[in-house]
C-alpha cells in the first residue's frame, strides 16, 4: 500500500489562499495578524503537514546549522543562548554552543573551526567587535551579531542595545543620588578596549562631573568579585559601582562584603541585564532589564529570513530596586 503524499508548503498556501513566503511566516508564527497565523496552522494540521528540516536544507543546500558563540560565564548570556538554541529548534534548524570565555584568542579558534564545519550561520555575542578575524569568517556563513557591531564585518545583521539610554540613565540615577566617584566593572579584556558601553560612561561620566575608575574582569562572578575588590579596597575608593552585566554585580556584591562595607550604605551597585537573580538576591540589584523574547526573536528572523533591517535596536527598561542609595559621603 503506497504512503499518503506528504503536503507540501504549496499546498498549503493554495488551501490558505496566500503566497508560499506569507504561508512559511504563519506556520513559523513570526509574521502575520494572530488569525492570520491560527488559521493558515489550523489547514497545516488538518492536511497532515509537519515541517522536514533536513530535507529543506539539504534543498537548498545547505545544513540547518547554526552556531551560537559566546562568553558564557555571564548568567544572562547563558540564558539567552539557551534562548536562541530553542528558538532555532522551533525553526528546524539545529544548534551548537560554544563558550569562549571572555578570550578574543579562543573567539579567533571558533570562528576558524566554523569553516570547517556545514554551518550556514553564526550568532555571536562578541568579545572583541573591533578584531580583524571577523573578516575571515567565509562569506557563505551568515554572522548575526548580538551587543555590538563589527567593525570588520560591515555586511553582519546586527542586534543593538540602547547603551546610550542605558548608560545615560545610569548615570543620572547615581548623581542624583550624590555620587561623583563611580567605579565601572566591564566585561572587556585590556586587549579589547574601545567598547562602546565602557567609552560611553567615561564620556558621559566625565560631563556629569563624575570619576570613572574602570577594572576590567572575566564574567564569571568569582573573577568580577576580584576585580571588584581591587576597586573598592582603594583608599579612595568608589561610592558605586555601575557593572556592565548582572554576573558582574553579583561578583562586586561578594567583593563589598569581604571588605565588611555595606549594601547600599557604603557603596551603591547598579547592573545591566536584570538576571533572574537580580530581584532575588539581598538587598536586591538595581539593574536594567531587556526583551529577551523579542531580541531572541530578532537575531532568528536575521538567521532566516533575507529582507529585514540589516540593524534592530532595543532600549532596556530601568528597575530601581534596593541596592542603589544615597552616597555616605560629603559631596
């Protein structure tokens, strides 16, 4: 007995009454009205269509495969990876993570491995935006780039945050709370200067009649706790910290009580990426909180689809919370 004849895409956008491209965006949910999205899904299950990954790339030639790359120390970066890994599988396409640890050396190896590999695209959450190996990526790899843009790879889709904002209203919220010595704990090796971020508290730091004393660390909570410490066991010492990542602030929380100095009496800590710890933690962390959903949703559509902007940007909402007060000291 012969097999029923699988429906194809065609299939179902003629029942749908819409084009194939309009058809693939429903059955994926990522473009349409909702009853747009719920009826063309609705025919899909009635004719008995599910989605072939393997076959549509091997079409198209080309492997389903995407590579995630990034310093996943950081808990918020580690969340979003996973993010992405699903959100590739929903799309039928498969995902390989790699972790390279804050080092622009074993960025460089995970970008050469790519070209050895059937990968179609990268998303990457760089650690040194600026670097040249980023031109050498083969051209037939997509790069999506999270966070920053890279300077040698202009044709890369790139997923911007509103550090501007962010760091502006940072800043504000500490000088209004009387603070004119800020230490800045930044993911950025002292091989990467130049990140955006770091320049912008620096600049807008210096406006606000602000010193901005920067240490540089690894994500990782014990190696920010380090750096954190080296700053604030200064004789003149900050009054806050601004850490340009959750991981980073929980790391300047250890490093405050070390030094026996109090939260946010003797020394103010603000993050950047509101971590689920973030509100959980005591006292709990100030910090700035993003759509991951939609950015996750953003860097996909990059991966997949040809015609959307070569640039989103997305601006963070502030969450004032408990460990930002009033500086101690005479201003």
């Amino acid at each position: 007995m012969d097999e029923p004849k699988r429906p194809t895409l065609r299939d179902i956008a003629v029942a749908a009454g819409l084009s194939k491209a309009a058809t693939s965006y429903a059955l994926r949910g990522i473009r349409g009205s909702e009853q747009t999205v719920a009826r063309v899904q609705a025919i899909a299950r009635e004719m008995g269509w599910t989605a072939d990954p393997v076959a549509r790339a091997l079409a198209g030639g080309r492997s389903g495969n995407v590579a995630i790359i990034g310093s996943l120390g950081d808990l918020w970066r580690q969340g979003l990876a996973v993010m992405l890994s699903e959100a590739l599988h929903e799309h039928g396409m498969f995902s390989a993570i790699a972790d390279v640890d804050t080092s622009p050396e074993r960025e460089q190896n995970a970008l050469r491995a790519l070209a050895a590999r059937r990968v179609d695209a990268a998303i990457v959450l760089p650690v040194d935006p600026s670097a040249h190996y980023w031109a050498d990526v083969p051209e037939r790899i997509r790069l999506v780039s999270i966070g920053d843009a890279l300077l040698h790879r202009p044709v890369a889709r790139t997923v911007l945050f509103d550090n501007e904002y962010g760091i502006s209203t940072a800043l504000g919220h500490l000088a209004e709370l009387g603070h004119r010595s800020l230490g800045l704990l930044t993911p950025s090796l002292p091989s990467t200067p130049g990140r955006p971020a770091q320049l912008l508290v620096q600049q807008l730091g210096q406006e606000r009649g602000m010193s901005v004393a920067v240490a540089s660390s690894a994500s990782s909570v014990a190696g920010a706790a380090e750096a954190a410490t080296a700053l604030l066991a200064r004789k003149a010492r900050p009054t806050a910290l601004l850490c340009l990542g959750d991981s980073l602030a929980f790391g300047a929380y250890r490093a405050a009580r070390s030094l026996d100095l109090d939260i946010p009496g003797d020394v103010s800590i603000l993050g950047f990426d509101d971590s689920e710890l973030a509100p959980l933690i005591s006292p709990a962390l100030t910090t700035f909180g993003w759509d991951e959903t939609a950015i996750v949703a953003a860097a996909i559509e990059s991966v997949v689809n040809e015609d959307v902007p070569a640039d989103v940007s997305f601006r963070p909402e502030f969450l004032v919370r408990h460990s930002t007060g009033r500086c101690s000291l005479d201003p």
